[in-house]
C-alpha cells in the first residue's frame, strides 16, 4: 500500500512543478509581447475561450495517456 501511494505522490508533485514552470513561461511571454508594444494586456473573451479549449484538449490527452 506504500508502494501505491509513493509513485501518487511523486506524480503529483511533478505535475505540479511542471504546471507552475509552464504558467511562469506563458506569464513571462505575455509579459514581454506587451513589453515590446507599450500597452497592457489586450486579451479578448474569444482568446480566453480558445485558451481554455486547448487546455481542456491537453489535459485529455494527458488523461488518454493514463489509459493505455
């Protein structure tokens, strides 16, 4: 039962780790496009959606991986 809740735990917590570095990249890009344009963010309810469609669409394949 150790042995279960070991392997759960280290994939929790490099999900994590991966998921906090991602978020700080994308955070970091945002940043610099409108560094570069002098403006602040000028994110649209239509980008918004289409961020969240790609993530849902990453974290199936993330899901279907666990499956195989």
């Amino acid at each position: 039962m150790d042995i279960n809740q070991n392997w759960q735990k280290k994939v929790i917590i490099i999900g994590g780790l991966i998921g906090l570095v991602s978020g700080l990249f994308a955070a970091y890009l945002l940043i610099q496009r409108n560094t570069e344009k002098l403006s602040g963010p000028d994110i649209t309810p239509g980008d918004g959606v289409k961020v969240g469609l790609g993530l849902l669409g990453v974290l199936k394949l993330i899901a279907d991986m666990g499956e195989k």
